[in-house]
C-alpha cells in the first residue's frame, strides 16, 4: 500500500479537516454569528450524542476521547473567572489540560479497540478520574487573584499558551499524522482533527464564542468519525481494504454504455486454505487486491466475496481493456509470495503437544500441513482467472453484462487457469461449432 495516495488523502482530511476548515472560515468572517448560549448548547449535544452513538457502536476511543474533552473544558470552567496570571487557578487549568489533552489522544491513539468490557474500561476510567483528581487539587491549591474592574482584558491577553505546551501539541499532532497515513482509519483522523479544533479553542480563550466554537467542532468530528466508520464497514471490505460487494452493486446501477466488467478468481485458493492455513488464505487475498487496486485502464476493483473480485471499467469496450486486465494477470503471476508464518491453529498447544509423540499417527491433513510449515520459507505462486464481458445492444444491462463475464471466467478456469478470457472469443468458438456441426 503506498503511504500518499489519494485515498489516503482523502481518509485524512474527511470530514476532519474539511469541517474544522469550513467553521474557521464561517467563524472568522463574521458568518457565523450564533450567540454563545447557543454554541454551549451545541457543545453539549455534540458530547452527548458523540458518546451515544460511540456506547451504540462499541467504539470505546472516541467515548473516552469525548470524556477527555468533557473533562478538559470543565475543569478550565470550573477554576473561575480570575486574572490570569502564574500561580492562580486559572492558568493552573490551562497548563494542566495543554498538556493532559495531547497525551491522553496520543494514548487513546496506541488503544486496541476492545468494546465496552469492564476488563477494558475500567483502567482508562480510573485513569482519567486520577488525572482529574490531580487537577483539581492543583486549582484548588492555587492562589486566586480576583478580578478587577477594567482588568478584564487583562486576564484575557495573559491567556496564552506556555512554550512546553505548544511543543506538546505539536508532537501529538506529528505523530497522529503520520498515524493517520498507517492505518488509514476514521478515528485517527478524528483524533487528529479533533486535537487542533481543541488546540484553537485554548489557543482564542480570550473570545468565549470563538473559543467554544471549537471546542463544539472538537466533539463534532469525533461523532462524526463514527458515522464515517461505519459507511466504510458497509462500503468496504475491512481485509482488502478494496470497496465491497455493496458499493459494487451501486456502481452497477449507475453505468452508462458502453462499460466493461472483469470477473477475476484466485486460481486453488481453497487449497491455500486447507494446505496453509486461513491465515496464509488471507495474506493472499492481500497481496491479490494491493495488485487490483493498481489496475490500469480506468479501472476500480471491488471485492466481491471470497476469492472473487470484480473490476468496472466505465467507458471502456473489451479490446481497450484486454491488454491492461493482461497485465493485471502477469504482475500477480509474478509477485513473490511467502507466508509471514504458519496459521497459529497448527501448532498444538497444552495436552495435544505432549500427546503428540504418544499418538505416533496424523491424519492426511495434518501431514500436509506440517510438510506446508516445513517449506513454508519457499515462495508460493498465486495467479488468478479472468473474464470480461462488455455492454451491447443486446445485453445492455449491467446484470446480463455481468453474467457473460461469469461465463467467460468459468471458461478460463475450465482451460487451464491463470489465463485470460472475453465473453466475444466464447461467441466466435461457439459460432465455429454450428459451422462445423
């Protein structure tokens, strides 16, 4: 997988990015010009519906990454208003959560995803009560200056940030970037936008309906990182990471002639299965789709389920696709294959491993499998079967378009495998036999 991309991009800085830009634009031209009781409601709805919809959607991250906001504004609310100044509990609150908030989502980033057990849960809600304990008891211990008459833009111009407090934003945000461009995945990206939106709300306290603005944008990302994720569970095959069977059937529906579809099958991928293991099976299906997803032409390739893909070509007839689908064949044909490790569910464990001398016999499959784990330093050759079929004035519609592509593929695997097929070479060698019948 190549690190920039333009699906990459596009994972960065949708909708993050794009909706933290578009509130900086309505914000600082004067555009948005909603009271702050109103934006104080909004920052609330979007806690509190982000948290519902992450508890609904097992999303533990973005909950927790909700509280540490929630944890984060109150405790800057609730040291008072007061000249801020070193010392005092105001600009104690303000250290305190420039530093905890970066932190605590570069944690939240490193989390393994695990539900709401209670396994899961409780070390990071402990976690987050002691940080606020903490903070707490340093605001309490502060020493407040009252606020003076005519010294309220005072207070606000000493609201900024201190040095050690920028570097830590700044390093949580670089290593949630390049976080981002790894996984490719809607709560990074989330985390990430979410962290500047918060850092511009610390950044404009001096203006309490700038400041929480932000702070609504902060939590409006992180609900709508949830929101994305599931279009892409529902669009996308989480393994190939290729658009699935339901994104595929969409495309059809909005295909003009003329159009092209390509039906592509692992060639024995069931026999990766049973030799190697369904690990091995999936490292294959990987390295098949990181090729599909490279297909030239115009072409956009989906997984279709199992060892099957599909491939539109909009815009294209067979023989302006045939040399890119050729190509296609012969770039997988020549890929190296080595299997990472042996499928886990191999190797015995507990009784099985002591009892395995004492049994002295193994099925047909287990030899197999152990001869596979023996060799498993050898390469392993994948190749695959291709049909194509394109649109006509008799079979315009993508289903009968589809099913010519099936048949084609059929006849691919039935004359050998790892060869390419057109549903037109079908109809010449079938009008060959009437002539000759």
């Amino acid at each position: 997988m190549r690190l920039w991309s333009k699906a990459t991009l596009k994972s960065l800085v949708v909708p993050g990015g794009v909706l933290l830009l578009a509130v900086a634009v309505l914000t600082h031209s004067g555009w948005l010009t909603l009271a702050p009781p109103a934006l104080s409601f909004l920052y609330y709805c979007a806690l509190i519906g982000g948290m519902l919809l992450a508890w609904r959607f097992h999303s533990s991250r973005t909950f927790f990454a909700l509280v540490v906001l929630f944890l984060a504004g109150q405790a800057v609310a609730l040291s008072g208003p007061s000249v801020a100044s070193p010392g005092n509990a105001e600009w104690t609150a303000l250290r305190a959560v420039s530093l905890l908030v970066p932190l605590n989502f570069v944690l939240i980033a490193l989390m393994q995803e695990r539900g709401f057990t209670v396994a899961s849960t409780a070390p990071v809600g402990l976690f987050l009560f002691v940080q606020s304990v903490i903070v707490a008891v340093l605001c309490r211990g502060s020493v407040e200056i009252p606020a003076l008459p005519g010294h309220a833009d005072h207070a606000a111009a000493q609201l900024s940030l201190p040095g050690y407090a920028l570097l830590t934003f700044a390093g949580a945000g670089a290593f949630l970037f390049v976080r981002c461009l790894l996984t490719r995945k809607p709560v990074d990206s989330a985390l990430l936008w979410s962290l500047a939106a918060y850092f511009l709300s610390l950044r404009f306290m001096e203006s309490a309906r700038i400041s929480t603005t932000y702070s609504a944008v902060a939590a409006c990302i992180l609900a709508t990182s949830i929101i994305e994720n599931s279009y892409l569970l529902a669009y996308h095959d989480e393994l190939t990471t290729l658009p699935s069977r339901r994104a595929f059937n969409d495309a059809l529906l909005r295909l003009q002639q003329p159009f092209s579809i390509a039906m592509v099958d692992i060639d024995h991928f069931k026999r990766f299965n049973d030799t190697y293991g369904h690990d091995t099976g999936d490292q294959v299906l990987r390295l098949v789709a990181s090729s599909l997803a490279r297909v030239t032409g115009g072409g956009q390739a989906y997984r279709c389920g199992g060892e099957e893909f599909a491939i539109l070509f909009p815009g294209k007839t067979t023989p302006e696709v045939v040399s890119h689908l050729e190509q296609l064949r012969t770039t997988i044909e020549a890929s190296e294959f080595r299997m990472r490790s042996g499928d886990r569910r191999q190797v015995p464990r507990g009784p099985d491993r002591r009892n395995q001398r004492v049994r002295g016999r193994a099925r047909k499959g287990d030899a197999i499998r152990h001869l596979a784990r023996e060799k498993s330093h050898a390469p392993l050759s994948v190749t695959v079967s291709i049909g194509v079929a394109t649109a006509s004035e008799k079979k315009p519609h993508a289903d009968l378009v589809l099913q010519e592509a099936d048949k084609a593929l059929y006849r691919a695997k039935d004359n050998g495998r790892n060869r390419l097929e057109t549903a037109s070479a079908g109809k010449r060698s079938r009008a060959k036999a009437v002539e000759i019948a």
